[in-house]
C-alpha cells in the first residue's frame, strides 16, 4: 500500500512556476518608484522644489491668478499630468501602491507589453489628476502618488481576471497564458456578478477613505479619492484601446466556468 506515494514522491517533476513573478515592465516602474523616491534625501527646500515641479497643482491651473508665478513655468502645466504618479509621501505610501499593483499590473504587464502598459498607466494617472482638478480646483497642496494608475489597472484588469484560466479565476494555467485570455466586453463586465461585486467593494472603500478623510503614513495627507475614481474609471472604459489580445465571440469570452451560473 506504501508503493503508490513512494512512485508518487519519486517521479519526476516538471518546470515549478514560482507563486508571483514580475514581468520586466512592472519591475522596471517599481524600481523607478524607488529610485524617484531618494528625493527625500535632498536639502529640504530642494524637495518642496521638487514636489512644487513634477506635483499636481490645481491652482496651477486657475487664469485668474495674474500676479501668481508656479515653478516649472507652462511646461508644468502638461508634464504634472503624469510625473506627480511618481511621487510618493513616503515608504509606505509606496508600498501600499506596489501591494496593489503585484497581482493587477503583473497580468496587465504581461497583457498589454512594455509600452502599452506604461502609456496606459500615463493616461489613467492624467485622468485621476482631471478629476482631482474638477473637484479640487482651488487646492494649492500638491497631489503625489501612483494610486490612480494602480487603480487604472486594477479596473482593466477586471475585464479578464475571473475568465477562466485568468489570474483570479479558480482554474488557470501559467502566468502568460493566464493574462492573455479572451477579455470580457464592457458590457459583458457590467453583467458579471464578480465584476460587480469588485467594484462595488473598491468604490465602497474609497467612498469610506473619502468620507472619513484618512490619511494615508505619518504625514497627514489626505487620500486624494477622487484621483483614484479618474484612474479607475479611464482603466475600465479605456482598456479595450490598449488591448492586443483579439476578440471572440461573446459566448466564449464570458464563460468563466462550465454552467455559466455566475451570469446574468
């Protein structure tokens, strides 16, 4: 009776994919993070240079502030669109993005390619600082961090992560093949009850950091919700433009499981 695990225990093991592998793309975006992030090593006043240069500043953008000169001049006014995403308040403030984008921005990397997926995280950052904007068109503080484009790729990322074989789904295969399943349409999403159920949890969340106005470290700043709500939304709606995998016929790319019984 022993003979069956012994031939079991003995019997050679193919390739062991490890449990979280970062594609290049996504390495390279942490480690420029990182790297960004030494800027706190500078001389205080060349830090708030720093921060008032690459941050987003709505005020920055008020015409009726004549007399008012921000540093980095009108070209500030284009590139903090994006370069406040790569900005952080502090170690934590990093870490908690990069939590996030481990599972999400992996399966978008590997997805969409190098260059799709960093000029999709560009344009979901642009539209988390649109949407702080509108609803923060007097703020002086400049808003930092990557959290609208985490946000951005989390809500992409929800268009294929419960198809079957894909990264959340409970039969997968490996980490490749599993990021390039046939993606729901949007209207397809908007019918599933796992997608559904995400997002209602990610906008309670950020509805609750809004409301409570929580602050994320030891620093004070508040969570710039709304940011996070641009990205998301621009991820969700925008991801069939950054999408190379092609497309199939509805019936095979909703059927994340054998009875379809998830689907209304």
């Amino acid at each position: 009776m022993e003979s069956q695990p012994e031939a079991q225990r003995d019997a050679p093991e193919g390739p062991q994919e490890p449990i979280l592998t970062l594609p290049a793309a996504l390495t390279a975006y942490v480690a420029l993070l990182a790297f960004i992030h030494l800027r706190v090593l500078l001389p205080p006043e060349l830090e708030n240079w720093t921060l008032d240069v690459f941050g987003f500043i709505p005020k920055r953008y008020d015409s009726t502030l004549l007399d008012v000169v921000f540093p980095g001049g009108a070209g500030a006014k284009v590139w903090t669109f994006v370069t406040y995403s790569l900005l952080h308040a502090n170690l934590a403030h990093i870490g908690f993005n990069v939590l996030w984008l481990l599972p999400f921005g992996s399966a978008l990397a590997r997805r969409f390619g190098t260059l799709r997926f960093y000029v999709f995280l560009a344009v979901t950052a642009a539209a988390g600082a649109l949407a702080h904007l509108l609803t923060h068109e007097h703020a002086i503080a400049p808003m930092i961090g990557a959290s609208a484009s985490v946000s951005g790729a989390m809500a992409a990322a929800m268009r294929f992560a419960f198809v079957q074989g894909s990264f959340l789904s409970f039969s997968r295969g490996d980490a490749d093949a599993a990021a390039k399943v046939p993606a729901l349409s949007l209207g397809q999403a908007f019918r599933d009850t796992r997608v559904l159920g995400f997002l209602a949890v990610w906008f309670g969340i950020n509805i609750i950091f809004g409301v409570g106005s929580i602050s994320i470290g030891n620093e004070g700043g508040s969570v710039a919700w709304q940011a996070h709500i641009g990205g998301f939304l621009a991820g969700l709606m925008l991801f069939s433009l950054f999408d190379p995998v092609p497309k199939v016929a509805m019936h095979a790319a909703d059927a994340s499981s054998p009875d379809e019984a998830d689907r209304v």
